[in-house]
C-alpha cells in the first residue's frame, strides 16, 4: 500500500490528492472535479458525484489546427464548469492519469495554479468501491477571466527541441521501449505509430511514463523511488533544462508532472508535438537503433 | 468498395442519426451487453498472437467457422476501463459473425469513426481500428484456406 501523498518526499504535496481527501470535498464549493478519460465512453458510464467531463478532443484542442484552445474558448470552458480563477480544479482520469495530467499541464498554460490530480485516478476510486454516478452536474456559469495561453514556460516546440538536442540537453523520452528503439510494432496492413520513421530524437533518453506508477494501484511512486529512476538512473538534476516527449504529448505530460511537481525541476517542458510531429519532419535528425542493427546485419 | 454486412451497415447507420449524447448511451449500453471469449475457445492467459496491435485496452480476438464455411468472432477485452473497446467488440462480434467472408475482409477500419464520431484520440484511434483490422484479417486468411485462388486476386 502506498505511503500517504504527505509521507513520500515529494517537492509540492499541494497538487496530489488521495481518493480520500476526493470522497471528503465531494460537496465542496471552492473545489471542481474534473474526469478527464482517453476512452469517450467512460465519463458517461459513470463518474464520481458532481465531477463534470473534460474532454481532450472536444474541449481542449483547437478544432481546426493543430494546437490547444485560445484563451476565450478556455474561459467559455472554465465558465461552463462553473469555476473561478480560486477554484481548485481536481483531474482524474483513465490510463493512470495520463489525460488528467495532460489538462493539468493546459491549466497551467492558462495559469490556473489552483489544480490537482487525484492519486491513482479513475481505476483506484473505481477498484475500491467509491461512490459513481451516471448523472450529469450543471453547475452556474460563472465569469471567469484567464490571461493569454503561456507557452513559453512549460512548452517546447520543435526547433526549440532542435535546438535542445544540438545543445545536448537532457531529453527524455516516455514512450516504451519498442517505440524509442524504433521497432515495428504493427503487423503488416496495421495501422503504424502515425509516423513515417520511427526511432528517437538523438541523446533523448528512454524513461518510460509508467515506471513512475505503483503497478498494483496507480498512483505515483514516492520521491526516493522516482529520483533513483530519475536522478541516479538517468542523471538529471533538477536545475537541468528537460524536455519531455511522446507520441502526442500526453504521457510525457505524465512525466513532466511528476518531474516538475513530485521531484521540483523547475525547468522542464513538455514536447507535445512529440513523435508525431518530429517522426515526420523532412531531415529531422533521427536514432533508431532497430535500423541500424538491421542494417549492420546486412552489410 | 464493397457494401458493408448487412447487420453492421444497418447498426452503423443507427448510430449515425442519433446525437452525440444519445450515440454514447446506445454504445454504453452494447459494451454492457458484451460477453468474452467462451473458455471452449479460450482461457487465460490468453496467447500473444491473438492479442490486438496497437491496443491499449488489451483487446484479443479469435474466431471458428460455422455451418456455412463463415466466421464466428469471439473477443476479449482485459481492461476493465475498456468501454470503447467492449463496444466495438460487442457490435463486430454480433454483426460480423457468420456473415460473407469478402464482406467482412473488406470492412474499412476507419468504420470506427462512423461508429465513435471523429472525436478519438490517435491512441484510441488506432487501438479500434486494430480490432477491426484483425477480424478482417481473420476472414482473409479463412477465404484463402478455402479458395485458395481468391488469395491471387488480391484479397
């Protein structure tokens, strides 16, 4: 059993929550809860009392190209969910929180600091019989006013992790293994990765996401734990400049949540356009050992 | 491009009239209904092979032929949160089942979308369509262990 969210050494205890302090704001005004799930389904099937749905693709991306909302569809948003800029806005999600800590990561590009994620999400209340609802809150719109989206803070673009890499920077990479090895990992007439190469931007290190989630229950492993995987492992130091990639963006929000809050980097981004974006640049520098194995093979 | 099965065509186009909100009610429900592979065709753990490509929900299918030489999809799916993939386990399996081998081989995977609408994560995205691409690979192979000239006219 994990040790409580105040007991594991992290460098913030103010952005973690357990499933208890969750069943005990239940009916707290100054909090909303927030279910935000990578299967569109879920939310609707059940969901914890009084939690209202974030939905990644229909709430929070552009609908057009690609990129986030502006900052008036954000307050349209914030404003329907009924909250203020002084409501603490809590996520929990499917996929060990991987969507939560992604619209955790799109808060704090609005500055909505006053946001936390629920420990283990949605499989944890769900396994250990928590109370779930099909009903649908309303809640009373409010008027809630954000500034600009600051994307310069916890975001990177892709000719700044060019330019990252060049430095060689640290850069860590959370997808599996068989991705960042750049292995085919579909049969024939699959669909692939939605890359045209596969492999890893050069010096990123492979650290997947899950390594920092207690396998048994989901929540996030204590400090000790994550800075052996981070810090011994792998060498960062919390002053370094990190950026943090995937496929699209939201495992590595995953890991820049836990860098950035659990362990006190203050200075790492999450590459959103990760593989997805970099897998198909012409001329993008590329590792992939897989082909290159393949290729000593033949020679 | 070849009709959709019949019982598929006519589920999909259900789908497609109702509303977002009334959509995710109808696929709830069939995720509801959905039963897993019988233990006479499989029991855990079940083999890697089987297992579908790209599938977070940890989806599996198998199949057997009926009566008619056809196919019967039976379909795992180990993720308790699975909704989406119990779903579409639950439609292929009910209206793919026994129906024409060149039908089912040439159902598009991105059915999906007319099933689930356009708002899918990659991720999910490619785990649904992975379903329908193994069910469609399942019958391709049965359609070449049968008539074996079919697998040089380009199915």
């Amino acid at each position: 059993m994990s040790k409580g969210i105040g007991e594991r050494g992290y460098a913030r205890t103010d952005v973690l929550v357990s499933t208890d302090w969750v069943e005990q704001h239940l009916n707290d005004p100054a909090v909303r809860i927030a279910e935000s799930d990578e299967d569109p389904l879920l939310y609707s099937s059940n969901h914890i009392p009084g939690a209202v749905e974030i939905d990644w693709t229909r709430d929070l991306n552009d609908p057009i190209r690609r990129d986030y909302l502006g900052r008036i569809a954000f307050e349209r948003l914030m404003r329907r969910i009924g909250a203020t800029r002084e409501t603490t806005i809590v996520l929990y999600g499917d996929k060990n929180n991987w969507w939560a800590t992604y619209s955790f990561w799109l808060l704090q590009l609005f500055g909505h600091e006053k946001a936390k994620i629920m420990d283990g999400g949605r499989l944890k209340w769900i396994k250990e019989n928590r109370p779930v609802t099909r009903d649908v809150p309303r809640y009373q719109p409010t008027n809630y006013q954000a500034p600009e989206r600051d994307d310069t803070r916890f975001r990177a673009f892709r000719d700044q992790t060019l330019k990252h890499m060049e430095g060689k920077l640290p850069m860590i990479d959370v997808r599996s293994p068989e991705e960042y090895r750049g292995e085919r990992l579909h049969m024939p007439d699959y669909p692939n990765e939605g890359a045209l190469r596969g492999g890893h931007i050069p010096g990123a290190r492979n650290v997947p996401w899950g390594r920092a989630v207690n396998q048994e229950d989901g929540t996030f492993k204590d400090a000790a734990e994550l800075r052996k995987i981070y810090t011994e492992e792998n060498k960062l130091r919390p002053e370094d400049e990190v950026i943090a990639y995937c496929r699209i963006g939201e495992r590595s929000s995953h890991t820049w949540f836990v860098l950035r809050y659990l362990l006190g980097f203050s200075k790492v981004r999450n590459y959103d356009g990760s593989w997805t974006e970099w897998g198909n640049l012409v001329q993008a520098p590329v590792e992939n050992p897989s082909a290159e194995a393949r290729d000593e093979a033949a020679a | 491009m070849k009709q959709l099965p019949e019982q598929l065509e006519r589920l999909v186009a259900t789908l497609e009239t109702l509303d977002r909100g009334d959509r995710i009610q109808m696929l709830i429900e069939l995720a509801e209904q959905f039963r897993p592979v019988p233990p006479r065709i499989a029991q855990r753990p079940y083999p890697a092979e089987r297992r579908v490509p790209g599938c977070e929900s940890e989806a599996y299918v198998w199949w057997e032929p009926e009566a008619k030489g056809n196919l019967v999809y039976y379909f795992a799916v180990e993720n308790p949160q699975g909704i989406s993939a119990k779903a579409l386990a639950s439609i292929l399996g009910s209206s793919l089942s026994g129906a024409a081998l060149d039908e089912v081989a040439e159902v598009p995977a991105d059915i999906i979308y007319r099933i689930f609408g356009r708002e899918l994560s990659m991720g999910k995205s490619l785990g649904l369509m992975g379903m329908v691409n193994m069910v469609c690979m399942a019958a391709r192979q049965q359609m070449q262990a049968v008539r074996p000239e079919i697998a040089s006219s380009g199915f």
